[in-house]
C-alpha cells in the first residue's frame, strides 16, 4: 500500500487558478487526502494597479486562459476590475479569508474560494471590497464576529505562514508560479502537469492510484 498526498498551491485572484479549478475541484472530490496552500502571490511590490499596463495584459491573457479550460470571464469583471483604474491586484483579503477556514480542510477552503471567485470574475468585485468578503464568508458559514475580524493581527500571522509554506514547496519542486500541484507517494515529491487536464477535470482521478492508502504525509 502506498502512501500518497496531494499539495495545491493557489491563489484566489490569479487567472491560472481559476482556470485549473474544476481540475482541482474535481481531485479533492475523488476523497484523496489532499492539502491545499493558498499563496498570497499578489501583494508589496507585487500587486500592482491595473491602469499602470496590467490590465490589457490580464485581459489577453484571461482570453487565452478561456480558450485553454472554458473558464468565463465576464463582462462585469472586465470593465469594473481589469479595466478600473482604481482596481489594484492584491489577494490580501482572500489570503485571509482562506486562513481563517485552513484548519477546516480543503472541502471548505475551496468552498469559499468559489464563492470568492464568483465574486470576482463573474460578479466583477474589486479585490479590496472588504465588505464582500466577510460577507462571503458568513454565507459559507463562517460566524459574522469571526468573520468580520478575519484581518486581525493573528489571522494575518496565520496568512503569511501558510504562504512561506508554498513558497518553500514551490521551491523545492522548482515552480515558477501558481497554480501549483505536487504528488508525494511514499516520500517521493513530483510536480503535476495539471495543464494535460483542461477541459477534461473527470480525468483528474486517473492521479489516484487505486492502491494508494491514502495517509497524510508531512513534508513541510
């Protein structure tokens, strides 16, 4: 019997993720033990205004990524966030959110990851709609005074531990950037081409091994 583990590393507000997400979706429904890191990729000197060149990048590469997963992208988010020149790229309040769900496990960590996707690439809501996302947690069950004390000082500390762990992982496997996915069988650490799966997120569970026991595996 082997021991496996899955590792996504993702960000909420990154084009990339939301592509891959029925992949990823459909991997922790197969019930494998699976962990998932949310990055913080976008924030400091990395999460820049949109009217500074961003947007007509973002919008061109949104479309590829449509093209590639079937993913929608809509309207609502092209004019009020890719093309808003307050709108800046900061998945600060969404690194938050998921660390206050983390310890709940990966069913619920990407329960409110759609629903912050939604938010933002259908609904078009600007990353610092603060206001959206403690009421987006409320909705996915989290309690409101929880909720609206989800960047406090502890959750924040939270956030960035989380992040340091992905980015130590990435490392390890040589990513250059998220999404990332990771296999570890019987201590043996790979990095996934999810790509081969856009389109096809049934095929995601040809990754589970019918003989694997499915034990957590601690590496970082």
């Amino acid at each position: 019997m082997k021991d496996t583990q899955f590792i996504i590393i993702y960000d909420t507000y990154c084009g990339w993720c939301y592509g891959a997400a029925p992949l990823f979706d459909a991997l922790v429904e197969t019930g494998a033990q699976v962990k998932v890191l949310h990055r913080h990729l976008f924030q400091g000197m990395n999460a820049p205004r949109m009217k500074d060149g961003k947007g007509d990048f973002i919008l061109k590469m949104d479309a590829h990524i449509s093209s590639l997963t079937g993913q929608v992208f809509s309207q609502a988010y092209q004019d009020n966030v890719v093309l808003s020149d307050a709108e800046i790229l900061d998945s600060t309040y969404s690194a938050l959110a998921a660390a206050l769900v983390h310890e709940q496990g990966p069913v619920k960590e990407f329960s409110l990851r759609q629903r912050l996707e939604e938010q933002r690439f259908i609904n078009g809501v600007s990353a610092q709609n603060r206001g959206v996302v403690v009421q987006t947690l409320i909705e996915d069950g989290v309690e409101p005074d929880s909720a609206q004390l989800f960047d406090n000082a502890e959750n924040i500390a939270k956030a960035s531990e989380i992040s340091q762990q992905a980015i130590e992982l990435m490392a390890r496997v040589s990513s250059g950037g998220v999404p990332t996915l990771v296999k570890i069988t019987d201590g043996h650490i790979e990095k996934i081409d999810h790509s081969a799966f856009y389109g096809q997120p049934e095929l995601i569970k040809t990754l589970v091994s019918a003989n694997t026991k499915g034990s957590c595996i601690s590496i970082i």
